[in-house]
C-alpha cells in the first residue's frame, strides 16, 4: 500500500503531523509513506525511520502556474493507494486530486466532502492530555486503522551521532561552561501577536538568573536581530554577563544540534517549543492571549512540559470573546500578563525539571571520559 500524507504550512504542524507517518508504518509495516511538507521544514522530519520519501513543496509551485502542473503530473505517476491531507487547502486539494488516489482522508469542511472520499469532523473538546492539535491528527487515521492509532510518545526529531557531537564541539569551542544548566530562550513569536512584550520578557530572564547560574542562549532568526539586541539591552547587567548573544546557529538543523545539549527551553509558545519537546528538552512555554491553550498544549501529561496562559489567571477577560476579536486585542491583554502572575511557576519548574536534574546527571557522571574522547576524535576528523 503506497500512501501520502499531505502537511503544509510551518514547522510545528509538520513535526505534528509526521506522528501520522509514524503511526501508519507501525500498523501497515509494508506500506510506502511519502510525506509532502514545505521546502523550509525539511530539517524537522530529516532521517526520520518512518518516512519512506520526503516530497518538497516549493515556492516555484506558488510562483509558477506550469510549475505547479508539472508537479501534479508527477505526483499522479506515484500511484498512491491513499492520501490524507492534514492541511486541506487549495494546494493540497489540488494534490490529492491530482493523486488519483482511492482513498482521499481529510478535514471536514463546507468545501471539502466533494473531494475527499472520507471527512473527519475535528473536535474542540479535549478528550485526553494530547491536546487537540494531536488528538484532530490522530482521526485522519480512523478511515484507515479503524481505533489502531495509539500515540504513546511524542513525535521526535531524529539527529545523527555526527550531527550532536558536531553541535557540541561548536557550544565548546563559544566557551559555554557544560557545568552550568543551558536555557534556550525563545524570544519571539513567528509574529508579533505571538510575541510576549520585550519588557516583561526581559523581567523573565533576570528572575531566571536570580535563581542560580544559568548559561542563557537566545533562539531568532537573522529578520530579528534588532528585537534580539532590543531584549539584550533590557536585561541586567548580570543577565547580560550570562546570556551567550554572539552563540547562534545559521540553520534549522544546527539549531536543533544546540538545542539537543540544553536543559531546557523557556519562552514564546511556538515551533521551537515542538521542537524541544521532540527532543525531550524540558519545555515552560508562553501561550499568547489569542492562542487556544487546549489545541497547542500537547503532551501535557507529561510533568517536564509547563505552559501558561492570561486565561489560566485572568478567565473574565476571555468570557464572550472571538478568537478574531482576542487577535485584535493581543496587545492590549498581553499588557495583563505581567510576568509576576507566573514567577513561582517558573521557580517550580527550575527547580524540578532543571536544577535537579542537572545535579542529578553530574552525580551519575553522564558525561563520561568516553564521551571526550569521542568528542576529541571528532574534532580531529573535522580539521581535516
């Protein structure tokens, strides 16, 4: 059985969805899955065991009408048996049509029943921990395993030995002190009614470091670099002394090496917080107002991953409100968030998921004389 799985859009979707993939070769081991995702997410589902092909969608298709048909006609020689789109837009759409597939799995919309041979109506209840973002995922599976989905972990993102003793030679050679606990911070939202106020993070980041030594890293893109100084200089002097500004990493894929290495991550809800989470790193995540806490809080289950939200201490605010309506005035509701309504959620967290663990790994001597000179060999291949 030769199947596609349809997943545009940004990378938090596509780590999401790649439990699809996953899910469907543990219960049709024969079966072929091909997963179509956005040219710019490729680094999330790279080497990933259960991805037999990985089919990019590129901006050429947007661009170029002719483009975007030879694409189509290429994608109808595959043959698929099945094809689920999680995405369910005009692109995808237009794949699964293209396909020819037998079986056509989607969303439930006004528009999409004349597709699809089967729709699934998404829920907004939450039934489980999962959150809805994985439980809506998981009935995409229903018209093909019938109740056989069973997620028992969270999707992961699969690095190589070379890519982590990689990462870890450049966090050595930046001089960061791997006796100290590292804090990726994610500073910023994919956009700014996803971004926690610059002011209130930076009160954030000095309690942090109130609270023991930390070695702080802060996680942007190239495009925000002038936000990134803008927080760096709202922070103390000795928040400053331990914030690693100058360590940053020019891909997505050496991100994710880094990340691998640090003790947590703390900050702006998003696609680095999936991240994280796919690489077991402690996560203590910053919903905005606007965001529904109940679709993107995933795995909560699990006690290493804590997430707050404005409507988890101020529900009045969103009584009657739109989702529109609570876009329009992120501002404005992000202004009551003030940092102190958390701080001891903070504290608790890293005390539990950071401090004690970080002695606890030190105690056991995780970091064995095997590990260095493994590392040492590495670095020794690498100059040459």
């Amino acid at each position: 059985m030769k199947i596609l799985v349809i997943q545009q859009r940004r990378v938090g979707d596509v780590l999401l969805s790649s439990m699809l993939c996953e899910q469907i070769k543990k219960n049709i081991p024969t079966s072929c899955v091909h997963y179509l995702v956005n040219t710019n997410t490729e680094a999330i589902v790279m080497n990933n065991p259960y991805i037999d092909q990985i089919i990019f969608f590129t901006e050429e298709y947007r661009k170029s009408k002719w483009s975007f048909y030879k694409f189509l006609n290429g994608l109808n020689q595959e043959n698929y048996d099945v094809v689920i789109d999680a995405y369910c837009k005009l692109e995808s759409m237009l794949v699964t049509l293209f396909s020819k597939a037998k079986v056509k799995i989607s969303i439930d919309k006004w528009y999409s029943k004349s597709i699809y041979t089967e729709t699934c109506k998404y829920t907004k209840v939450n039934n489980s921990n999962l959150g809805l973002a994985v439980e809506n995922r998981l009935k995409l599976l229903k018209p093909l395993l019938n109740d056989k989905a069973k997620v028992v972990s969270q999707p992961k993102v699969y690095l190589t030995e070379n890519e982590i003793l990689k990462a870890r030679l450049f966090l050595e050679n930046s001089n960061i002190d791997f006796s100290n606990p590292i804090l990726m911070i994610n500073i910023l939202g994919s956009a700014i009614q996803k971004t926690y106020p610059l002011t209130y993070m930076a009160q954030i980041i000095d309690y942090i470091v109130s609270k023991g030594e930390f070695t702080l890293l802060f996680n942007y893109i190239p495009s925000q670099l002038n936000q990134a100084k803008e927080l760096y200089n709202l922070c103390s002097l000795k928040s400053r002394s331990k914030i690693k500004f100058d360590v940053y990493t020019s891909s997505l894929r050496s991100f994710l090496g880094v990340l691998y290495h640090c003790n947590a991550l703390i900050g702006n809800e998003g696609g680095a917080v999936n991240m994280a989470k796919a690489l077991n790193i402690p996560t203590f995540s910053i919903f905005s107002p606007w965001i529904d806490k109940a679709t993107w809080e995933t795995f909560k289950h699990i006690k290493s991953h804590v997430a707050v939200h404005l409507n988890d201490y101020k529900p009045k605010l969103f009584t009657g409100k739109s989702r529109k309506k609570l876009k329009k005035n992120a501002p404005d509701l992000y202004c009551k968030f003030k940092p102190i309504l958390f701080k001891e959620k903070i504290n608790h967290f890293l005390e539990s998921e950071v401090l004690i663990k970080k002695r606890y790994s030190s105690y056991k001597n995780i970091e064995t004389t095997t590990d260095r000179v493994k590392y040492k060999v590495f670095n020794s291949v690498l100059q040459h």
